[in-house]
C-alpha cells in the first residue's frame, strides 16, 4: 500500500487507472473528467478560519446520495446514555475483554462494538465515548460512517485493513488510525481482532502545541500517513449496506453499489495512521519527573485554553536517568479522567493486574498509583540509566469530562477486575519522626 505524508496537509490523489481525473483549476466543473461526480466532504463550519478550515472534494462514479433511506439498525451495543447505572467513583480496572471464537460466533467490526464509558452527547457536539472492538470477521458489503464525531482507532490484536472513500490503509497493533466524522470505511480483519476506540463529538484531533518544547519533538507531521486515491466501481445486487452511526444509535440504508467509488480526491480532511514507534519521546534528564503531557501524541481542544476535551498520550521505551527520583509514575489525583490501555508488554507500575487487551479507569479526584510491589522496588533500586518500558506500550485517553462507565462496562462484560483495589493495601508506613 502507498500513502501520503502529513497531518493536515492539503494532499492530491488519483487513481492511476484514471490519469487527469481531477479537474483543473476548479473543484466543480460543469461536466467532471471520466463522467465523475463531484461531492464535497466538511469536516467544519464553511465560515471557519483557514487554520481550522476542513474539507476534502470527492470525484466519484455516483455520488453518495444514492440509497434507500435509513431504517434503524438493532446491532452493536453502542450507547450516549451515560444514566443507565448509578456512578462510581472507584478505581476500575478490566481483564482482556473476551473475543468472540468463529465460527461458532462470527462478529464484525460494526456487531463487536462495545460502549465502556463516557459523557457529553453528540447532538450537543461535545462530548467523548470510549469503545472497545472484538470481533474475528471482515464487513462484507457494509461500510460504517459516523455522523457523530471521530474515531481514534487502536488495534491491540490482529491487523486492520480499513478500506475508506480516500483509499486503503493497513493498520497493525502499535500504529493507530483516525476516521474523521463523516467518512466512510469498512474493516477487514484476519483473524481474532482486539482494540479500543477513543470517539469524540465535536472537534477534531490535532497535534498538540509545543511550546517551550520548540519546533521539533513528540509526535513529527511528517510521519502522519494517509491513504491514495483507490476506487472499485462494482455492483451489488444484493444489496450493500451503509450504516450510520447518528445520535448514538446505529442507522443502515441499502444501494447497489460500493461506496468506495472515488476515482480522485483533493483536500485536507482525510483518514490518516500512524506508527507510534515514531513518536519523539522526551523525558527528564536531572532529577523529578516531567508532566506526563509531554506524552501527548494528538489532542482535541476545548475552548477554554490548554484544557483537552481528549488527548491520546503514550507511555513508549525510552531512558530513564533522574537523580536522587521515585522515576515511576507518583501517586496522584487528577481533575481530569484517565483511561489506559495495554497494547503489549508490561506496564511498569502495575506488572501483574494490568494487561494488554484490558484497561483501567481513574475518574475524576480518584487516587492511584504505583502497586505496593512497585513501590517497594522503585524506593530501594539503585539509580543509573535504565531502560524504561522495554517491548511495551501503554497509552492513555485523558479527558477533562467525568465519565461514566456504562452498565456493560460495570457488569454485563462480565471483565471488571473486582480485587483491583487490593494491590494497594499491602502499602505500609515507613513514617519515623525520628529519622530524616
């Protein structure tokens, strides 16, 4: 597969089987080359500023208005109705959620979707919704686009190949993918697949600012990949099946056709991967730690400055070298909420409970930290370079909404880790007024 390079840039692309099939100098001819349609995709307000302006321009064999109308669709187990169980405060954490053995039991991207926790709602445009995917079969003849909001996709087992209206991706366990609000994509899958999704309404993921930081470091544009134009003009007399995910509910209208049928496109509101072996890590060279903000791979803005409705932080391998320092992540309560995920290997505070393919959750105000293990080990470790987090890879979905977990989540998954609070009580008191 072929990509482009860049995070936002205004890209070109045809399908080579078609030379000249963007028109010239123009987005809206009066007849297209090769007979196409011409469709604009807006991923904002027309009247936003250039900086934030997004659209992309399609030229298709048929535009996308050709359906039968949407009729609900009872399939998956998505939800926005965050009040179907009364709130927990408490530290949560999950086991591997189950994946579904074929072909007894055959699920698909869309059927494997599971709604863990949340808050905000999509007709307000602002909120956040953490999924998890299993399922162990490709979409046949059904594409999925949410009118809702984005979706950060991160595969944990098995590869992903996501077809789009912009072209194909091959997205593997340690890489990540975003499909913008609006766009269309079926998934294709090659065996037993795992992962989580971070959903957000209303704003778009961006690169975080840098700062003090400087020009360079964390995650660089250039590493950002997104899909060549690639069409199939093919019929389906059978019918193929769009489904829309919209107010949090799943839609699905018929056509007899693909929608993957964009010869050309041109833009800057795209699909886009990325490796997350790429991403620059930097990290404290003296003594204390650094915030783990400069973890932060994409974010997603509130309005209110430096205050992220959503970020995506990693926890990569890299040095650790502070002086006279507890170097493992120090006990904490945050006004944000934290979620984090195991894509492979070993986190380093919580070796044992936490693994990948599971999760945790720390809500707002809630306490967590290192296990007693960790502690123990860390305060009596000789200090010199070491290598941190060596064939492992944890990130986090951090947000400034409180979430709450959904009756799946709590119960019906049957994956919650109901002794996750225990790897704290063996922490005792080595206070001695006596001793400095």
């Amino acid at each position: 597969l072929q990509y482009l390079s860049g995070f936002g840039n205004e890209h070109v692309s045809e399908d080579p089987r078609c030379p000249g099939a963007l028109p010239e100098g123009q987005n809206n001819p009066q007849v297209c080359p090769y007979g196409l349609y011409a469709e604009q995709l807006s991923g904002s307000a027309f009247t936003c500023p250039r900086p934030t302006n997004k659209r992309s321009w399609l030229y298709r064999i048929l535009p996308s208005v050709c359906h039968k109308p949407f009729k609900p669709l009872e399939e998956g187990h998505l939800t926005h109705n965050w009040d179907e169980i009364e709130p927990d405060p408490n530290q949560l954490r999950w086991k591997p959620f189950e994946i579904p053995k074929a072909p007894q039991n055959k699920i698909d991207f869309v059927s494997g979707l599971y709604t863990l926790c949340g808050a905000g709602e999509p007709r307000g445009r602002n909120g956040i919704a953490i999924h998890i995917f299993v399922c162990n079969t490709s979409m046949i003849d059904r594409c999925l686009y949410n009118s809702d909001g984005d979706f950060l996709i991160v595969p944990q087992q098995g590869k992903l190949l996501i077809i789009t209206e912009f072209g194909k991706m091959l997205v593997e366990p340690n890489e990540i993918c975003v499909i913008q609000q609006g766009m269309r994509f079926s998934v294709e899958v090659f065996g037993e697949t795992r992962g989580y999704i971070l959903e957000v309404y209303g704003a778009h993921f961006e690169l975080p600012d840098l700062g003090p930081i400087g020009a360079n470091g964390l995650a660089n544009p250039r590493d950002f990949l997104v899909p060549v134009a690639w069409y199939e003009d093919r019929q389906v007399p059978g019918g193929y099946t769009v489904i829309s995910k919209y107010q949090g509910k799943l839609f699905a209208a018929q056509q007899d056709f693909s929608p993957f049928n964009v010869v050309a496109w041109h833009g800057n509101y795209t699909p886009y991967k990325y490796h997350l072996e790429k991403f620059m890590v930097i990290n404290a060279v003296a003594f204390d730690h650094a915030d783990p903000s400069i973890f932060t791979v994409l974010t997603a803005k509130t309005t209110r400055a430096g205050v992220a409705l959503a970020d995506f932080v990693i926890f990569p391998p890299r040095w650790g070298v502070a002086n006279n320092t507890f170097r493992p992540p120090y006990y904490h309560r945050n006004c944000m909420s934290e979620f984090m995920g195991l894509i492979k290997g070993h986190y380093e505070a919580k070796e044992e409970g936490f693994q990948p393919g599971g999760g945790s959750l720390h809500s707002m105000m809630t306490p967590h930290g290192p296990d007693a293990d960790c502690f123990e080990k860390a305060s009596k470790a000789k200090l010199e370079p070491e290598r941190v987090a060596d064939g492992t890879m944890a990130f986090m979905f951090e947000s400034s909404l409180s979430l709450a977990v959904t009756r799946w989540g709590l119960q019906t998954s049957n994956r919650l880790d109901k002794n996750y609070y225990k790897c704290w009580e063996p922490l005792k008191s080595h206070f001695n007024p006596k001793c400095k």
